[in-house]
C-alpha cells in the first residue's frame, strides 16, 4: 500500500497519509468519505494491521505500538463484517491470508459461532514477539456487544449508532494514571445523514477538516476528487446510477438528505455566489424573535425570473430588541418585514410586548402567518422548483438546513431552527410586502414598470 513510486504512488493520496499521521496526536478519527475512496481498504484496513503486525512502513509518522495490541472491527451486520472487513483482512474464503494480514503472521483463527465461514477472532504475531488479537463485531448485536475490558484500538467500518460509539469510546479510555488512550477510527459514508453520529465529527452539519478545539475529535472528508484511482469514465458511470438526493454522499461524503430531511433538496443546488442586488429587486425581511436567539433573513425577488436570493441574515442571542433593530435598520431601514406572530404575546425575557417594541424602534414589521406546514410547502416549491437560491456567504443559514429534520414520530426537530423558521415566515408573508427603495421611486431613478411582472410592488402600492 502506498509505494513510492508507480501510478499510484503514495504522494498522490495526502489526504489518506495525513489521516495516519494525526494518530501521532488525537485519540478519535473519522473519515467522512465518498464511496470507493478507499476508506476500508486504503485507510481502515491498512493501520489497523500495521498496529496488530507492528510492521510500520518506513514513511509511517502516526502513532505506533512497540508491543502486541488488541483490536475490534465492526461493521454494520454479522455478514457485512463478514463480507467486508474479514474478506479485506483475511482474504477471501478458502483464500485465508491473501488479504491486509500477511499470511505467516496469522497464528490462528477462532470461527464465529452460527455463521457459516466467518471468524469471530484472528490472532496476529507481532514483531515484539507477543501475539495481537483482532476480534470481529457487528452493530446489530447491540451496545452489549461492545462492553467488556480496555482494548487498545476499535475500528468502526461504516457509521455506527450513538449508543455504540459511546460504549466503544469507554473501552479505550485508559485507567492508568499517565497512560495514553486506546485509539477509536471511524470510517464511513453518512447514507443516513446528520445523524446523532455524524454530527460528533460535523457540528452544524458542517463538515471541516481538522481537529475540533471543542472535542479534539479528528474529522478528514474524502471525496472522489481524493481518489486518483477512479478514472473519469469510472465516476462518470457511478454518478448517473445514483439517484440525485444521493449524489453529495456519494461522491463527496456530505451527510445525505434523508428521510427525515424537510427540504430534501442538495445544498449544492440552492448555494449561489454573492452578488449585488440590483436597486430595482423587491426586497423584504422576516424574523424569527427569542431571548437565545433571535433570526432574520433578508430575500430579494429577481422580478424577471421570479427567483428569491436569500442574500444576508441576521442570528445573535441574549440581546435586547435595540440591538437587533440597529442591524436591521442597518441593511435599509426603508425594507418592510413580518415577525414571528407570537411576539405580539410574550418577551424575550419580561413579557413586553415586543412587536410593539420593534415597531416603537422604527421597524415597518408586522405579523407574519404561522401556518407551518403551508410554509414548509412554499419554501419546498421554491426549492424544489429551482427558484429559491441562498447566497454562499449565508452560512449561518446553511448549518441550520443541514440538521432541518423531522424525528421519527414526524414532528419538526425544535433545536437550531431559527433562520428556517424565519425564512417559513418570509414564503408565507413577506413575500406579499416585498418592495423596492421609495426613495428611487421618488427620484424616478427606478426601471420603468415594464420590466416588471404583473404584480409588482413598488414602495407598498402595486
């Protein structure tokens, strides 16, 4: 793996070396990655043996052991692991020691009991002379499966539950005093989207890479950009056998929309690069109120095309009306806007009427319509319908779409969902009261009326 020279030498994958090398320095790793990356049998696989065999190669700079060490591998089912992670380490049945394991290394192996031709335990010499083991999991045996003694690494080849991952971060924390942790890998392809798991390595949905100064968690996303070893033709012909709501996690490795997803719609598809909003585009805002968090989104309407540019937003808490109606008043105080409805009935903090406060503070805002689902509905068509695009420099907007999800009962995920909820208010309120600068109007330095749309607004009248 990895030569020096040749059409697939080992400069040609930096991304794959650096995830090796980062086990010098953290204790948990992911490699959120496209399929055929070689996330298994380039990444997974590969350190794994160089642990159990403690035959590094002469360009390894990760973390080594100078003793015989102990591992678990876990896929997703007993016959995935089977099919996958045996057949990788082991080599193919009837074939044993043709796979990652060198095959004089193999001491013995112990069967897996009820399957046919799997193997529960592999034992590896090690050059230290001790003997390493490799024990073969699978999730659907459940968290219980995962509990026992410290072990030195576990290495989890596609994504596993919460509640597994947790159970496996506890059998490698060390309980000597100054000895380091055991080491935890992850490598997978997020097909169920922003889960629970995902989200450990993305928080917001976003996926960087690096370590996170938050949780020292160590996350590297491979996409088929990373794989020299896929020709053109080869990505070519995956792609066009991929559905479109698949096509990011399979090709670049962002979590896929899934089931749960409200706005089923690739954020490749809505992301557009800034631009200046030309003087003559209806514009309008909505916003979302609370102590925590209080959210507004601005939206132009490009009157030819009738597309919506989400094209700035606002998201800040623990601060008073004063505050965010400084900002608001800032992107033109001349823009009308709709409110959360209920702030007609309750504070941010004391109870005050705060529609009436905003309003005292100079905003054109009134009530928007809550209606909700009629809401999901609009900014689903708009999407869907390719007239609703939201501007690169929007991230906030981004993180909160990512994990915009309904949980396994229906309901709407209630966390993070502020600037969603504004952009909801804006599809069924805002965009009625969208207007342009009165001040043009008045100066009659606006288009004429004709490049408009029948409807246009302009300063309020139509």
């Amino acid at each position: 793996m990895y030569p020096d020279e040749g059409p697939l030498h080992r400069g040609l994958y930096p991304k794959h070396i650096s995830f090796f090398e980062m086990g010098a320095e953290v204790d948990e790793r992911c490699v959120m990655a496209a399929n055929r990356v070689g996330k298994t049998e380039g990444i997974g696989g590969p350190e794994v043996t160089y642990h159990l065999t403690g035959k590094y190669p002469h360009w390894w700079k990760g973390r080594r052991f100078d003793r015989a060490t102990t591992w678990w591998a876990s896929g997703t089912t007993n016959k995935k692991t089977q099919e996958i992670i045996q057949t990788k380490m082991l080599g193919p049945v009837g074939k044993m020691g043709t796979g990652l394991i060198p095959g004089e290394l193999i001491v013995r192996t112990i069967p897996k009991p009820g399957i046919p031709d799997a193997i529960g335990a592999v034992f590896v010499r090690h050059v230290s002379g001790g003997i390493s083991a490799l024990t073969f999991k699978s999730y659907e045996m459940g968290r219980e499966a995962f509990e026992g003694n410290e072990v030195d690494g576990i290495w989890l080849d596609e994504e596993p539950p919460a509640v597994v991952y947790f159970e496996c971060l506890t059998r490698t924390m060390s309980t000597e005093p100054g000895k380091r942790n055991g080491m935890l890998i992850a490598t997978f392809t997020p097909l169920e989207g922003l889960t629970e798991t995902a989200l450990l390595f993305a928080p917001g949905g976003a996926i960087k890479d690096g370590v996170n100064p938050d949780t020292g968690r160590y996350t590297l996303n491979l996409t088929w950009d990373d794989a020299p070893h896929l020709t053109k033709e080869a990505k070519d012909k995956m792609l066009l056998a991929y559905p479109p709501y698949m096509r990011d996690a399979r090709t670049k490795g962002i979590p896929q929309l899934g089931s749960g997803a409200i706005y089923p719609v690739p954020e490749s598809e809505i992301k557009v690069p800034d631009f200046k909003i030309p003087d003559h585009w209806p514009r309008a805002y909505a916003m979302d109120v609370g102590w925590n968090c209080t959210a507004v989104v601005w939206i132009a309407v490009d009157p030819e095309t009738k597309t919506k540019y989400l094209y700035s937003v606002h998201r800040q808490g623990h601060a008073e009306p004063s505050v965010h109606a400084r900002t608001i008043k800032a992107r033109g105080e001349w823009i009308p806007g709709k409110i959360d409805p209920a702030a007609r009935g309750r504070g941010q903090k004391d109870g005050a009427q705060l529609l009436q406060d905003y309003q005292d503070l100079g905003l054109k805002v009134s009530p928007a319509d809550n209606a909700v689902e009629t809401g999901l509905l609009r900014v689903w068509e708009a999407l869907s319908g390719g007239e609703f695009k939201v501007f690169e420099s929007c991230e906030p907007w981004f993180m909160e779409y990512r994990i915009y999800r309904r949980d396994d009962k229906g309901h709407i995920v209630k966390k993070d969902d502020h600037l969603m909820d504004a952009t909801r208010y804006w599809f069924t309120s805002a965009e009625s009261i969208a207007c342009i600068n009165p001040a043009l109007i008045a100066k009659k330095t606006y288009v004429p009326p004709r490049a408009f749309g029948t409807g246009a607004v302009f300063g309020g009248k139509r």
